[in-house]
C-alpha cells in the first residue's frame, strides 16, 4: 500500500482579531494599561488619558505620550505584526533613555483597544523624524473587508507635519467606544484604577500620568482621592526589604524590617516603633517543605530561594475602622477617610513601579488575609482595612515571576509559588509583631462602647395595659387578640427552631416595627382612636402578608414604581408626622421605570424596612443639628438607576448621618446601632434581595447621579437583568 503526503497552511480566519480584542483583556482599565505600558517601554515621561464628550454621540478616548515615536518600519514590522518577539528574548533590551526593561513581551497588546473602542486612530513622530504617520483601523469595516487574517490591509499615511510638540510620541484616539452609557461611579473606578497604575508608595519621577476631560466630567475625576497622606496616619506601619546575601560565601538571604504603632495621642496608649538593627536571617519553618521536600528544605531562607525572584520590597498600612479612632485622627474627614480605605484596600504588586494586575484589586485576595480573619477574627488584619504595596525588580524576576497573557497575575509556577508564600510569612510576622498592640486597642475600645438594649422592645402586654389606661378596649380588644395570637405565634416558632429560626425572626421584626409605631400613637396626649384602629388593621395585614416567610411565596410581575409607590403610601402618615421631605424621580416618571417578577410582598417589606431606618437616622441627625442651631429638613429619596450596577437598581438615599459601620457587619442579623432596635431590618432586605437573585450594596453616594443633598446613607436594590 502506497500513501502520499501533501502540506498545508494553517489559516486564521479575520474574526480572530474580534475574539482575541474581546477575551484577551478582562476590563477597560486592563485595556488603557496595555497603551500606558507601551509609553513606559517608549521613554516617555508623560501619558495623557483624556475623555472627550463622553456620553455623546462622538465621545473619544485619547491616549498620549511623549516617547521616542514609531518609525513607518516600526509600524509595519512591528506594530502591525500580532505576537512579535520585538520586546521579547534575545530582543528585549533596556530603554536608552531611562534604562527601562520593556515590560510588552507578547507582541498582542495593541489588540486590547478592540475591548474599548471600534475604531482606532494611531498617530505618531519618531524623534529626530521630520514627518508624522497616520493609520485608522475600523474593526468591523477591516474584519469584513477579507475572510482571512493574513490579506487585511492598511492604510498607512506620511504627513509632513510636526503632529506633538516636542516632536516625538505617540496618539491613540479610539472612537465608537464600546461603553456608550458612562456612570459617574464607571468613569471614577476607570480613573482610579488609572491612577494606580503607577507605585503610589514608591513615585517615578520621570514618569507620570495625567488624566482628564473637556467637560463638566472633569468634577467628576477631580473627586478621586490620590492624597497618600492618610497612610501616615494608619494605626500599624510596617516596612521590609528581602534581598540576598551581599557576601557571596553566605547561604541564607537578609531579612529587614521596621514597624510602627500610631495610636491617636488621646486613647492616652504610647506610640511604638521597632525594627532589627541589621539586617538578619529569616526563620521560615517548613514553609517550603512541601515545594523542596523532606531532605532538601530549609528552615531559613536561602539566597537560591529568591532565584528568579529577586529582591521584595514591601510596605502595609493597617487602620482600624473604628468611628471613635478615626474621629480622634482625621476629625470631620471620616467619610472621606473610609473612602480612601475602601477604594485603596488591598496589596498589590508593582514591578519596576508599574502595577501588575489583578492583584490588590477589589475582588483579589492573593495573600487570603479575609481567609485568615474568618477563621481567626482577633489574629489578623483583613484585606479590608489593609493598604499594601509589594515591590520587584523586572530584570531579577522576569524569568521567574511570568505575567499572563491577559494580563491577570502571574502564571502559577514554583517561583511564584515561594515569593507568594513568603509574603505571607512576611505579612504574619507583621501580625505577630502587632499583636499586644491591637489588645491595647481592644482594651481601650471596650471602655468605650455603649451597654446596648437587648430584647424586642414593647411587648403586646404592654399595649394592652396601655389600652386598658385609655379606656380603649372596647374598640381595640378584638383586634388585638387576633394580633397577640398571631404573634405570640411566631416568636415561639422562632425560639424554638434554632437557626431556621432566624429567617422567621426577620418576620418577628415587621410585627415589632409596628407595634411601636401604635405604641407612639398610644402615648400621645391626644389618640386619634381611628387611627390607631387603622394601625392594628395594617398590622394584622402585615402578619398575612409575611405569610411568605412561613410558605413558599409566589412571584408576581410588577415594576420599580409601583413598589416604591405602595412603599410611599404605608409610610405616608409616618412622612408626615416626622417632618420628613419625600422625593421620588421615578413616580414623577424623571428616573426610568423597569419591571421584574418578584415576591412583591416581600420586596416592599424590604423597601419600608430600609425606609424605617431612614426616618430614624433622619430623626437623628434633625436632633443633633437643632442643638447646633442650624437649619435642617429631613429628607428621604428613592429613585432607578439602569446603568450603574450590573442590573437595573432602585436607590434609597438620605441626608442623614449615613453608615458608621462595614457591609458586611450591617447586612448581619442583630447587629443595630438604635436603641431597642433588633438588627434585621437590613438583614431581611438583603435575605431578600438574594433570594430573586439580586444584591443590596452600599454605593458611594457621590458616585450616582442624585442630588447632592442626599448625602447620608444610600443603598442600592440591584435586581438581576
């Protein structure tokens, strides 16, 4: 039997190009990162983001630098090629301005503009060229105009025009921007993630970006808090350097450190520093023995260890969110100051000052810090309340420490696996050292809190001795018997059902509400007796409407309005009484309407529960301010937003005194701040929530597009899309 062999190319198909734009970058600030990084690698000393008309029909994003430029070779050998080894190997050379190691080395990073815009201008001038190139790439128009990838053309202009001032960089403008709907909270997050792409510890300074727009959305970039001088002020400081050995005939690496306790000079506990007075070995245990084996690990570490790793260089700040401790630092700037936390939190990695991604951002954990504080809460810092910042040197590590092709972490090998691992031990040793400190602190805390109110207030015996002292229980006696059975019911229920029962406690709660609500009309000197019978009736409806809770509940299709609407008129009386101003874009058809199927009985129990505790921090704040003689409205506000979140929202907000307290702590079960109050209202909303598949969040309320005056507590009613 005879057999023939033929060859054949391997062919790429012109789509390719959509697809490697669209998966190989994972966000937009992943995508601005890829332009930056190629400037860096140029010499510039400059970058320029700026965002032009946004929200309008001809939006831009232009991208500038003042680097060394591209010749008409570059472009077409280099810029123009997909996986070039121009920066990559034998190639890769340090810059001849600033001895930059170039950081692109997979030859695909030009793509990631396809993940903002459609269509890209590139605009650039070689230094020491006298003329300037053009090229314009239409993704659909070029992917459309060939079927494969190696017969696309483009058009490549030579203008005789000095197109930068210093005559030399690079322009990339991208229009047909893919994000055609920008929030305020959308452009912030862009920005700051921008802003961090540089070593904010550790500045360069013949590098720096500069970010801005040619319209009022400038405001909006100029609200990004860049201000490092907070760090200066957290309560734990922690600095370290790891290198090897400056004497070739060690074996073990140095270790240095220095650490600092910053306690506010009024908890009356001393200010600590410490720090080894030379550099020292490291005690690691067996934290490489499962990597080197039984025979070969070391309790110390070793210079081998860093191979390909290099030195590390690091910096933590921890603060401790305590509203007394922060007043005590920051005075008035609280908000400002758990902001700059929040939008901080968080290690991450820069090399040769320049970020690599993902870590430190919001949804990274790479050193499992919250992991650590779940299982152990009093032992360790959280990720939350810690700002960090890992340092290496591209040229030591690059062998060693490979970033992904998208540019999300490095690839998980034995390298990273060591330099992961003794951070960790690193930021433990942090831990240690902080250790008796935080116990002070804990001390002085405990001095410092409340005795809180345990129990559920005004029982129902309570209100019929009150009735009985207004000679009411002729009208009231038969409809509170219904009330006392049903209720009597349900705490049992509760108490006698452990955990399960801690869903039907959030039950227990809107029958308590209630009460309390007839229990102020009842102490009044004048009872209005036909409102209170109106109370009683709204409470027995209540109980059968929280049946749901009891049984499955059935979905039914409504929309944002409507329940904000029937939310409005439960709590209109309480409006009234209260003082409080009501607004409501969305039934005055301002905001956008949208519909969903839910259990609509539910959802509106959560939106009155979330409007329960605005009249009380209302309230609040309306005492405080009348004892400093100002003028203050109560003011509540429940309106849509369909673009913000990854869903359509209903946003309640308030000019109270807002949150003082985490999340993650006010979504917890009986966990309040008002006196006699149970602590499940904002648990059962976000029970809720959960359960149709949505989320309740926090947003910052200067990242929505409401009035400025709603500047209290503000929470997000994410419903799924």
């Amino acid at each position: 039997m005879s057999t023939q062999t033929s060859t054949h190319n391997i062919k790429a198909k012109s789509h390719i190009l959509s697809l490697l734009g669209d998966e190989l970058i994972g966000s937009d600030s992943l995508a601005i990162f890829e332009l930056v990084k190629n400037a860096y690698d140029a010499d510039a000393e400059e970058v320029i983001v700026e965002f032009i008309n946004l929200n309008q029909s001809n939006q831009q994003i232009i991208i500038e630098d003042d680097g060394h430029g591209m010749t008409n070779k570059i472009i077409q050998d280099v810029w123009l090629t997909i996986g070039t080894d121009f920066k990559r190997g034998k190639n890769r050379k340090e810059s001849k301005k600033f001895n930059r190691v170039s950081f692109g080395n997979k030859g695909v990073g030009r793509l990631a503009v396809h993940k903002l815009a459609k269509k890209i201008t590139l605009e650039t001038q070689a230094e020491g060229e006298m003329f300037s190139s053009r090229l314009t790439i239409d993704w659909a128009e070029l992917i459309a105009s060939k079927e494969y990838i190696q017969d696309l053309e483009v058009a490549l202009e030579t203008i005789a025009d000095q197109l930068f001032k210093k005559g030399k960089g690079t322009r990339i403008i991208l229009d047909k921007l893919t994000t055609k709907k920008w929030t305020k909270k959308a452009l912030k997050d862009l920005v700051r993630k921008i802003d961090n792409i540089k070593n904010p510890f550790s500045p360069n300074p013949n590098f720096n970006i500069k970010i801005k727009a040619n319209d009022f959305h400038q405001e909006w970039i100029s609200e990004v808090t860049k201000s490092n001088d907070i760090l200066k002020d957290s309560l734990y400081q922690f600095g370290f350097k790891i290198k090897v050995s400056d004497n070739a005939k060690e074996t073990f690496a140095k270790f240095l450190w220095r650490y600092s306790f910053n306690p506010p000079s009024q908890t009356g506990i001393s200010k600590r520093t410490a720090r080894n007075t030379d550099s020292v070995n490291l005690h690691i245990g067996e934290l490489y023995k499962d990597l080197d084996g039984e025979e070969e690990y070391n309790r110390y570490l070793r210079n081998k260890d860093l191979i390909d790793i290099g030195i590390i260089k690091g910096k933590f700040y921890v603060f401790n969110q305590n509203s007394i401790l922060l007043k005590m630092d920051f005075g008035g700037q609280i908000n400002a100051v758990k902001q700059f936390i929040k939008d901080n939190s968080g290690v991450k990695i820069f090399r040769d000052n320049i970020r690599v991604y993902n870590y430190g951002e919001p949804y990274d954990d790479w050193l499992g810090l919250d992991l650590d504080k779940i299982q152990r809460a009093g032992d360790h810092f959280g990720k939350k309340v810690t700002i960090g910042a890992i340092e290496l040197n591209l040229k030591l590590s690059n062998d060693g420490l490979i970033e992904k092709t998208n540019r999300e972490g490095f690839i998980d090998n034995i390298p990273f696996n060591r330099f992961q691992l003794l951070v960790k031990e690193v930021f433990n040793f942090f831990e240690r050292e902080a250790g008796n400190d935080k116990d002070s602190v804990e001390a002085f805390l405990e001095q410092t809190r409340p005795v809180k109110k345990i129990g559920f207030g005004e029982t129902i015996k309570e209100l019929e001795s009150k009735i009985k002292d207004k000679n009411l229980e002729k009208e009231l006696a038969p409809l509170l018997i219904r009330v006392d059975k049903d209720y009597t019911e349900m705490r049992d229920i509760m108490v006698n059902s452990g955990m399960t029962g801690l869903n039907l406690g959030v039950a227990f709660h809107e029958v308590d509400r209630e009460i309390r609500f007839i229990n102020a009309d009842l102490n009044s000197n004048n009872v209005d007796i036909e409102e209170v019978k109106d109370k009683v009736r709204n409470l027995i409806q209540i109980l059968e409407s929280l049946s749901p809770i009891l049984r499955q509940n059935k979905s039914s299709l409504s929309s944002a309005k409507k329940v904000v609407e029937i939310a409005k008129k439960r709590n209109s009386n309480r409006f009234n009484f209260h003082k409080i101003v009501f607004s409501s874009p969305v039934l005055t058809e301002e905001n956008e309407d949208f519909s969903f199927k839910v259990p609509t009985n539910l959802l509106i129990s959560a939106i009155s529960n979330i409007i329960d505790n605005a009249i009380y921090w209302t309230r609040t704040q309306s005492d405080f301010v009348k004892n400093v003689g100002e003028q203050y409205k109560p003011a509540i506000y429940i309106g849509t937003d369909l673009f913000t979140f990854e869903g359509p929202s209903i946003i309640i907000a308030d000019n109270g005194p807002g949150f003082s307290s985490e999340p993650e702590y006010l979504t917890q079960p009986f966990k309040t701040k008002k006196e006699g109050g149970m602590g499940l209202g904002l648990y059962f909303a976000d029970l809720v929530m959960n359960m149709i598949g949505g989320k309740l969040l926090f947003p910052d309320n200067s990242d929505l597009e409401i009035p400025k005056v709603y500047n209290g507590a503000c929470i997000a009613l994410v419903f799924p899309k």
